[in-house]
C-alpha cells in the first residue's frame, strides 16, 4: 500500500470512530450487582457446602463452573450475533424479536453482566466450592501434593478450558443462541402489543 492510501485509511477510521463516553450510572449499577450476588452466593454454597457430603459438594462445584461457561457463551453470542433477522420479527411485534433486538442494542452491557458479573461471581464461588472440598478431602486422604493444589488446578482447568471450547460454538451459532435466550426471557417479558 502507498502511503497516500493508508493517510486516506487512517482518515476515514478517525471519521467513522465513536467517542463513546463513560456510563457511570451502569459501572455503579454492575458493582452492586456484583457484589450482592457474591454475597448471596457465596452465603449460599457456604451454608450448603458446610456440612455436605463430598457427592454433594463436587455436584455444587459442578454446577457453578457450568453455570459460568452458560453465561459465558450467552454473553459472547449476544456480542456476535447478528441483528438483522431479529429486526423483522421485530417490526411484527414479535416478543423473541423484541427481546432479542433490546440485547443486541445492549451488547455491551449483556456481556459484561454475563461474561464479567455472573460468569467471575461463578468463579469465584467454585473456587470456594473447591477449597471446601480440599479441606474436607485433606483430612481423608494423604498424597504427596496438597489436595488443595489438586483440586485447584482442576477447577481452574475446567473453567478456562470450558470457556475456551464453547467460545468458538458461541461466535458460530450467536443467532440461534440469541434466539434461544429471547425465547427463555419471554417467558418474564410483560410489554404489550406483542404476538
């Protein structure tokens, strides 16, 4: 490429660029969100994990790792999907469409609630969830490595890799994830004049 070609690049690039400003109103929104659902949760696997039996405790940490990789694809497949063929349901008064249309107009903000909220509050509790079972496990059994590095290996193994292996599922089926979604989220959807 000459370089009058790439000026006229770089010029059209600072035209088309959006100075996007700083929503506080949401950063402080996100946070408390954040934070009550740490607690709640952590309340939660604490009061569950306590005194249960090791089947239960792994079935919970489980459950939290899946639950952060759901939300995981849910949050990058609303960032990739495509809006148009929500668009037309839609202008049909469509409810799936409708809800639909409103996430991907907020991409920004259902990833960052997806993927950053519930997906770290999710790993932060399976981190809990796996310390617990360390210490329930440590007094058991006794191996040359800790247990707690183990099982921290583990969990962080299952996380990373279960998020790695459904990103790419997430970016190649965005649409009908969305849809799939919308469709779950109208079941709690009360706007009128909609099919």
């Amino acid at each position: 490429m000459k370089k009058d070609e790439i000026n006229k690049i770089k010029t059209e690039i600072k035209k088309t660029k959006k100075k996007r400003k700083i929503n506080y109103k949401w950063v402080l929104t996100v946070t408390i969100i954040a934070f009550s659902l740490s607690m709640l949760f952590s309340a939660l696997s604490e009061s569950l994990l306590e005194n249960a039996n090791l089947v239960f405790s792994i079935f919970i940490l489980v459950f939290f790792i899946i639950l952060g990789v759901i939300f995981d694809i849910i949050g990058v497949a609303v960032t990739a999907a495509d809006e148009k063929p929500f668009h037309s349901m839609s202008t049909r008064k469509m409810k799936i469409g409708l809800i639909a249309t409103k996430l991907k107009k907020n991409a920004d903000k259902v990833s960052s609630l997806c993927n950053d909220v519930i997906g770290d509050v999710c790993g932060i509790l399976s981190g809990t969830a796996g310390a617990m079972i360390a210490a329930n496990l440590t007094d058991k059994v006794s191996l040359f490595v800790p247990i707690s590095l183990i099982i921290t290996g583990l969990v962080a193994a299952l996380t990373i890799g279960g998020k790695a292996l459904c990103k790419s599922y997430a970016i190649a089926k965005s649409d009908i994830i969305l849809y799939r979604f919308s469709k779950i989220l109208s079941i709690f959807y009360r706007k009128k004049n909609y099919k």
